[in-house]
C-alpha cells in the first residue's frame, strides 16, 4: 500500500504502522565504506523502531529536551535512530552537518544559538570532537553532548506516546543559505503527513519501492526523500556523499544490486554520472527496475538530461525514468514533479529578459519543465512588486499555497510574515513567497532563475545560471566545473564578474590570460554585453551549500573583499 492511504492523522502513528506491518520484511541498509569497496550494514523496521522508542523514553526525561536538539551525526543508520526518537518523543529535531573545519564549526555554533539549544545527541567517535569544537565558542548555555550509540539510553518498553497536534513541529530544516545567517524553517507534523503523501502520490511510491540514495540527511532532499521509505513501508538503501562524489558508478551499482525504483538528486550529481561513468563500468548492470529519477535542488539542464539518459539507456534506463521537479524547505521538499518524460521549451531570449515566453526566434534560452503542481499544492505566479498575479507565459515569482508549506521561521517572526503569509493584490493568500522565478505553461512550472540573484547589464534581465553553463564550452579546462555569475557596482555601473572554477591539468598550450580573454570574447558576444571581469580559482575555490549548490552572495561578498581563496589568476575592476 501507498503511505497516503493509511488513514492516520499524525506522524508517529502512521510510522509506527509500517514498521509494524513491515517489521522484518523491510529495512535500511548502509553502504558504509571499506577502502575501496562498499560494506552494507542493514537495521530492520523492528530493530529501528525499538531504538526509536529507546531514544524518545530516555527525551523525556530530559528537561533540556523541551528545547531543540541538535543531532550531529555522520550519514548512517544512527543518524535515523536518533531522528525517529525526537519524533516518537514530540521533541523537536535539528539535523546538522557535523563540522570539518573552522567554517563549518561556527556554522553549527550559529545554528546551536539561533535554535537555543543544550543538548545535542551524536556518536561515541564524535562526542570528545564536538564537545572540544563547541568549548572554542562564546553560547549562552553550555551544551551536552550525549552519544546514542553507546548503550540503550532507556527501555524501549517505558515509552508512551505522546499527544501530536498536526501544527506541533517535528524539526528544523536550518537551509544552507548564502550568507553567515541560517535560518531554521519550522516543520511541522502534519507539514511532513501532507508532503510525504503527496510525493508518494505524485512519484507512485508504495510498499514495494526501494529508495536509493545518497543525499545528506540535514539537506531537505535527503531527509524528506529517505523518510519517504519509512512512510510507505519500502526499503531504503544509503550511501555517504563522499562515498558518492568519490566513485559515482556507486550510484548505478547500487540501483542494480538492490532493484532500485527511486533516488533523487541535483542536477550536478546526473552530470557527474553522465562525464565520469564510462561504458566499461557500466557492464552487468540491469537499471530496468528505475522507475524516478528525481531531479531538483538547482536548475534543471536539458544537457545533462540527455547526455545521462543517452549514457544509461544501454542498461535499462528509460527516458521517463528522469523526473525534474521543484521544491524548497519552506514546503517541506516537493513543489511540482514531472509526471513523464521532461518537456522543455526553446524560449526567446529578449523576451525572456522582458519577463515572459516566446518561442525562439533569435538567442536561444532552453527552460526544462519542472512539472505540474503535487497533489495539494497550488502554484501561482505574481509580480513581486505589486502582487499582481500573471497569466500564463509571464516570468514573476513563484508563490505557493498547501498543507505542505511550513509554519515559518525559528523565532523570526517577521519574516515569516513576509515569507510565508503573502496576499495578492486582490487578498487572496496566504502564499509562501519562494524568492524564484518562473512561468507557468501549459499548466507546468518552469523555474527561470532567483530574483536576487538576477543580473542587469546595458539595462537587461540576465539569469546567471545562463552564462555559467555557457562558459562550459569555451573550454576543456572549465568544462564541468562550477562557475560563479554575479554583478557588482564599479563606477556608478553595474558590471559582471565571473568567479570560474578551472582544472589547470588541462589549459594544454593555453595560459590563464588567454583563457580568461577567451571567455570573456565569448561571453560578450553570446550575450552582447560588455566583457566581464574573470577571475578563476581551484575547484575548493568556489563556495557551495550543503547540497552542492554555488553560493553566489557569499561569492560575491568575497570577491568584494578582497577574500576569495585558492585563486589561479584574477582581474580588477576597471
């Protein structure tokens, strides 16, 4: 059965349902690595379950627990022992990456005071580590680190199930953000029934599926997405990104060897496939059973839907197999999906920069289609400044209404009323105000790009994502690495910088200069804008999210300072 039609109203009772129908039949298996190879460790629904009432039993009794808690954990089983606790408990979670460094240990200390917590759950290996990291940070209360792993914190028999209304929050989803400010967006219970259910509406997921995937669980995409196994009942096999981003053959393999039905991921993580797997590697696997491929988190590239589906057609991967669709932590995960095979459009560029479609009749800008709306969910695009709602074919932004869309922001009220409490121009709302742009056609989504991250130059609408993936083909040695477009004030006008990754293994006979003279010819051309200052960096150069994704004001703001690291060859502003 699907997990939409259990008939139970909260979280923990549906949960509680599958893992008792599918006590020993399902389970979570973990690719954990081992040199080169990958070492499965798998945890029944039974076994899950009982941890699960172990860890919420022990929560409370913990008064420290009436605050969020922080969960910093490796990706791993531990990680979805510890989450299901603070569900079955009523106590609100917070998945965190655990830190690796500096940066990403104040982050966690940035988050640590925004959620006002004390007490965070983790492993025997990590505790000492983080309890040391944290001590370094001036918090307004000291922070327990207590490990799960150990031994049962409490008998799984003294749980009780708390009282669950569908507004009480379940977690904070703290989104990756472009600046040194995480904000947490409060998901509810009932956020996560309503999502949940309309994905596995959407995607067809059932008892039956088995999820595949590799996506962080402090990303939305990889908590929401993996959780979607334990709503339905359906097996879920994991892999650490690292384990991923090293060997992405790992992927397919996995699919093949578990008759995987459904994963889901950036655009990025499809290119890498499509680059890095070769047909060799490819021999002996059977991707028949690959039902969805969803595709989300960054715009879509047709480019990469061809070139992966043309890659992985030899072994049984179908072209209606590769879903695009939409999505934000501020709806819990999914927005829109396509249902078949991806549409696309040719859109005219001069008119994409007037902000609506046309069918190419000169530059060529091509949109994927992102789907039509999940069940549940409502799409409407307005003007941002008016809130005027569009009609079809006009670019504004993307508004969105359902029982998916979560409560707001952690103790940021007026921003969740900006946010998450928008009205049009005639009063009709609430609306989650998502910060995209887009068009809908033909009653389908596509995303255009983000309104600030848009670009004006000589008086026009540009999307950085256009001039970043055009720059991909100037060059082998920028070909496939990230690229950063911004614009910034010099002289009272607005001139584009273009922060590229580059693999100086393969400039060949070419130097930095006469690349970057190249690229910025191309780019001129291909845009009929003056040339942008070109600054190139290593691939660690370049700032990402959790998920992969360029964080462009942070790049920006770097390059604005003078702070921009690993640095190959850089222009000044003139």
């Amino acid at each position: 059965m699907g997990g939409f039609e259990s008939g139970h109203s909260d979280l923990v009772s549906h949960l509680r349902s599958q893992f008792d129908l599918h006590a020993e039949t399902r389970c979570l298996t973990f690719l954990n690595e081992s040199g080169r190879h990958l070492v499965p460790e798998a945890t029944s629904f039974a076994d899950l379950d009982q941890a699960a009432r172990e860890i919420a039993a022990w929560l409370s009794t913990r008064p420290e627990a009436e605050r969020p808690v922080l969960l910093l954990f490796e990706p791993g089983i531990d990680f979805w022992r510890a989450f299901l606790g603070c569900v079955y408990a009523g106590v609100v979670a917070v998945p965190t990456p655990v830190p690796v460094d500096e940066r990403s240990m104040k982050r966690v200390a940035r988050i640590l005071s925004d959620a006002d917590s004390s007490l965070a759950l983790t492993t025997e290996k990590l505790r000492a580590l983080l309890t040391a990291g944290i001590e370094g940070f001036d918090l307004e209360r000291p922070l327990e680190c207590v490990a799960v792993d150990d031994e049962p914190l409490a008998d799984a028999d003294s749980w009780t199930m708390p009282h669950l209304a569908p507004d009480a929050v379940a977690f904070l989803q703290y989104t990756s953000g472009s600046t040194g400010d995480p904000k947490g967006v409060a998901v509810t219970h009932g956020n996560v029934m309503s999502n949940e259910a309309a994905m596995s509406k959407a995607l067809g997921a059932g008892d039956t599926s088995v999820l595949v995937g590799w996506i962080p669980h402090w990303h939305d995409m990889g908590l929401i997405g993996q959780l979607m196994a334990f709503f339905n009942g359906a097996n879920l096999v994991a892999m650490s990104p690292l384990a991923f981003l090293k060997q992405p053959i790992r992927l397919p393999i996995a699919i093949s060897d578990y008759h995987g039905t459904i994963t889901a991921a950036p655009n990025f993580a499809y290119d890498l496939i499509a680059r890095r797997v070769t047909p060799e590697q490819l021999i002996g696997l059977d991707l028949s059973t690959w039902e969805i491929a969803l595709n989300g988190a960054e715009p879509v590239r047709r480019r990469t839907v061809e070139r992966f589906t043309d890659a992985l057609a030899p072994v049984g991967f179908k072209p209606s197999t590769m879903r695009p669709g939409y999505g934000m932590a501020e709806v819990t995960l999914m927005a829109t999906v396509c249902r078949g095979v991806p549409r696309h459009l040719d859109a005219d560029a001069d008119a994409l920069e007037q902000h609506r479609y046309a069918p190419a009749a000169g530059r060529t800008v091509c949109l994927v289609s992102s789907g039509e709306p999940a069940p549940g969910v409502e799409v409407r695009i307005v003007e941002p400044d008016t809130a005027n709602e569009l009609a079809e074919d006009e670019v504004g932004e993307i508004w969105l209404r359902s029982a998916s869309v979560a409560s707001g922001y952690h103790n940021r009220s007026e921003e969740t009323l900006e946010r998450f409490h928008a009205q049009t121009s005639n009063g009709d709302g609430p609306f989650l105000r998502t910060g995209d742009l887009g068009l809908l056609h033909d009653g389908e989504l596509y995303v255009t790009g983000r309104i600030k991250d848009l670009l004006i130059a000589n008086g026009r609408n540009l999307y950085p994502q256009d001039i970043e993936e055009f720059v991909q083909d100037v060059h082998p040695a920028v070909a496939g690495s990230r690229g950063c477009a911004v614009s910034v004030e010099a002289d009272d006008t607005e001139r584009l910088v273009l922060i590229q990754a580059i693999k100086t293994e393969l400039l060949g006979d070419t130097t930095c200069d006469e690349l970057a003279a190249t690229v910025k010819i191309a780019v001129a051309r291909g845009f009929e804008i003056p040339a942008p200052t070109v600054v190139f960096v290593n691939r660690s150069g370049i700032h990402l999210t959790t998920s992969g994704k360029v964080q462009r004001a942070s790049m920006r703001c770097a390059f604005l300072k003078g702070e921009l690291t690993d640095v190959v060859h850089e222009e000044s502003l003139r």
